[in-house]
C-alpha cells in the first residue's frame, strides 16, 4: 500500500508540474502575442514615413538652388535700377 500511495503523489507531483508549465507557457504567449502585433504595425507604420520622407526630399530638391536665384534676382533688380535711373526716373 505504501508504494501505491508513493506511486500516486509521484504521479500528482508530475500533473502539477505539467500544468503549471502550460499555464506559464500560456500566460508568456498572452505577453508576447500583443508585442510581436505591435512592433508589425509600428514596422509598417515606418515604411510609409520613409516613403514620405524620401518623396519630401524629391520635391524639396531643388530649394538648394534658391540663393542662386535670390542672387541672380538682385542683379536682375539692380540692373533695373540702374535703367530706372539712367531714364531719370
């Protein structure tokens, strides 16, 4: 009788085990599920921001040459000056 009794405490000690693994197994998957979902969205979310960026860097190209054409304005403007004057207006 006493190995029977030994032999099932063997065995609850086994089911306890097993059961406690599943549920922390369960509860780690709960956790990680949402994160994993999250950070495919913030992935996702950042393509379409590069996207946008590299499109505002396409149409934004050509501001570098802006002073050049701030200066060739104010020669353009002086000259027209300079006319204005000479025509003594």
């Amino acid at each position: 009788m006493n190995a029977l009794a030994a032999a099932n405490s063997s065995i609850d000690g086994w089911v306890v085990g097993y059961t406690l693994t599943i549920i922390v197994v369960l509860v780690v998957v709960a956790l990680v599920v949402p994160i994993l979902l999250l950070a495919h969205s913030i992935g996702k979310e950042a393509k379409m921001i590069n996207d946008a960026l590299a499109e505002a860097v396409h149409n934004t190209a050509a501001l570098k040459e802006l002073n050049t054409t701030i200066d060739h304005a104010g020669v353009i403007v002086a000259g027209l000056h300079r006319g204005r004057t000479r025509l003594g207006g």
